[in-house]
C-alpha cells in the first residue's frame, strides 16, 4: 500500500518503520528523564533527610553545645559571641577568691549596656560590620516591630537575605516565613524551598515547620521523618507533637520510643550543673 502526500508517495512500511522508531526514541527518553527524575528526588531526599549539623557553634566558654531553646544562650553584642546561659549567670572572682561585679560580657569584658538604646546601637554597629547573626536580629526585628524598629517585612526580607548569604541558617527560615504570606506575595514553592534550607542548616523550627506543612498534607511518615529529625535537634514541641500522634494512632510505639531516647540524649550533650543554677535562679534562663 503506498500513501500518496502532495503529490510524493511513500511506502506504507517507510511509514510504519519511522513511526515505530520514533514511539521507541520517545519511549527512551521517557524512560532517561524519569530515571534523571527518579536520581533528582532521591539526591534530594538523601540531602534534607540528612542528619543536620547543630544551628549553633558550642558555648565558646565552658565548650558545651549550645541549647536549642533560645532562653539557653544570649548573644553578645559587643563581641558578636553567643554565651550559654550557664557562663552568662556564672560568678566572676578575682584572684584571691572573691566575688566581683559580674555586669560584663563573659567572653569579652565589655560592660553590658546599661540601656536598651545602648544595646540596639551595639547590634547596629555588628551589622554593619557584617555579623550575619546582628543582621538576622534586626532582621526579626522589622519583621516584628521589636526594639524601636517599625513593622516591615520588605526591610526584613532583605536582611533575611543578606544573612543568609554570609551563612545565618536561621535566617533562611525567616525568608521562608516571609514567602508564607507574611508582608510578601506569598508562594509556597519558595517558602517550602528556604525552609528546607534552613532545615539542612540544622533550624529545628524550619524542620518543624516542615513536618506541620507534611502532616497538613496527609504524609504523616514524611512529617515523622522531620519532627525526628526536630527532636534529635532538641525540639521539645516535636517531641509533643510525635507523643499526640502516637497516642492518635498515627505513630507506633517505637517511634514515641526513639524520639524519647533521641531526646535525652540532647539533654545529656546540653545539661550542665551550672546551666541548672542559672535556670533555677531566673526564668529568662530556663535552657530545656
């Protein structure tokens, strides 16, 4: 059979021949995207499910790692240090034994400011001189209107974004926060994407965040995976929550198990006696 086309005709079987060959290539390609997609999501999953480094350096004092409650460290703005809580309530004595006035940065010496004026001037100065950490502080700050700063999340964004570059895990996830709807047009794609970076950083909140946004979706062994991964972090509303879920049936006893073993273990890498006498003498110093 020959099939005539303007006047040119073509084998039936030429026909045939190059269709089969071209369903095959696609078949092909096909098959060599999906394996490229496949490879993608697995490296993708392999790198967020990732155990994740600690979001914050150990206490340049007593070398204890920091506490995943924020009550548990404050942050020098003199020296741009973060001190535990322990080293920031520890008694300062002179060299014959006795007690001096303790009003100054643990690490440095600087007396503390006096003022909150004092103490916003100090932050400014560290963001000026590049310190991702004052940056990502000030950042929160527009994005809340705390400390004087007004209320505006396009300014807070772009601090987000310029701590971000200089390595402030946790300012991901404001970014992240800000693409949520927050101040921003929001987008989902986005904020799920800088969660996820935070989250790899080792934020426990971003990996919280993104265990709620799983869970919402119905993926409750994926939001497992993350709240995990929060508690192992020292993430105490992780560690609730996998206890609720637990008790609703949506998780087994060995994984409530294991989150439990997982935190104490974060208690023992954190608990300190003089983290204990800080806590017991003020609220503001509560670490776990």
């Amino acid at each position: 059979m020959d099939i005539s086309i303007s006047n040119l005709t073509i084998s039936y079987d030429v026909v045939v021949s190059i269709t089969v060959a071209s369903i095959v290539l696609l078949l092909i390609w096909l098959i060599l995207n999906g394996n490229n997609m496949i490879n993608k999501n697995n490296a993708h999953d392999e790198k967020l499910f990732k155990e994740p480094p600690p979001a914050e350096e150990d206490c340049p004092i007593c070398f204890l790692r920091l506490p995943n409650e924020s009550s548990g460290y404050r942050y020098q703005s003199c020296c741009g240090k973060v001190i535990c809580s322990g080293c920031c309530y520890a008694p300062v004595y002179d060299d014959k034994g006795n007690e001096v006035d303790n009003q100054k940065c643990p690490f440095c010496r600087t007396p503390r400011p006096t003022t909150d004026e004092e103490m916003i001037k100090r932050e400014k100065k560290r963001m000026e001189a590049g310190d991702a950490i004052a940056i990502n502080n000030i950042g929160f700050n527009f994005s809340q209107g705390l400390d004087g700063y007004p209320q505006d999340w396009g300014k807070a964004l772009e601090l987000f974004y310029r701590a971000a570059e200089l390595g402030n895990t946790k300012a991901y996830c404001g970014i992240g926060v800000a693409y949520s709807g927050n101040g921003v047009k929001k987008d989902e794609n986005k904020a799920t994407y800088y969660y996820e970076l935070a989250a790899i950083g080792g934020d426990s909140s971003a990996r919280y965040i993104l265990g709620c946004l799983e869970a919402n979706a119905g993926n409750m062994e994926i939001a497992l995976k993350h709240f995990m991964i929060a508690v192992r972090s020292g993430h105490s509303t992780s560690l609730e929550l996998i206890q609720k879920i637990y008790t609703n049936g949506a998780a087994t006893k060995e994984d409530y198990t294991a989150a439990l073993r997982s935190y104490q273990v974060y208690l023992g890498e954190i608990k300190s006696a003089q983290r204990d006498k800080a806590a017991a003498a003020r609220e503001d110093y509560r670490y776990y």
